[in-house]
C-alpha cells in the first residue's frame, strides 16, 4: 500500500471517528432539552443524527463481513498455491538428484 492510500485511509478512519463522537456528543447534549412543539429543529437534529448512527453503523457491519470473506478467500488461496507448490514428486517434477 502506497503512502498516499496509507494517509488517505488515516484521514476517512479520524472523519468517521469525529462524525460519531461530535453525532452522539450531540445527542447527549441536547436530550433533556425544552421542546418548543411538533416542529422542534433540535429534536429534528437528534433525529437525523440518530439515522446517521443507524446507518454509519450498518454500513461498518456490511463492510466487516466483506473484509472478513474477502480475507478468507485469501487464505484459501494461498493455501491452494501452497498445496501446488508441494504437490507431486521429483520424478513428476522431472529434478535430477546427482551425487
């Protein structure tokens, strides 16, 4: 992995690290506050902070699983070329042994 991937994947992992902490920051702050009625921009806030810890929290389960198979069809398939490497004789393998 290059640099440039390296820095990159650094700076997305500390925005959603920020975005999570500053989101339930957020609500624990503003949950006992007055309510002004039915169309309160605070308990809107809360809400749609709540959607996007639903879905930020969905999205880190998809994306575990899909690195977690991925990472198992990398070590069959490494297993694979090692049963490759191993498999046969020095007879099938057409090697010489010369004293």
């Amino acid at each position: 992995m290059t640099n440039a991937k390296r820095t990159g994947a650094l700076m997305l992992c500390i925005a959603l690290a920020l975005i999570l902490a500053v989101s339930t920051a957020f609500i624990v702050h503003e949950a006992d506050h007055d309510c002004a009625g039915e169309d309160c921009p605070i308990c809107q806030m809360i809400a749609v902070n709540i959607k996007l810890l639903y879905s930020l929290g969905l999205a880190a389960i998809v994306l575990m699983v899909f690195f977690f198979l991925l990472s198992g069809q990398t070590v069959r398939s490494r297993q694979d070329q090692h049963n490759r490497f191993f498999s046969g004789t020095l007879v099938s393998w057409k090697i010489r042994l010369n004293d």
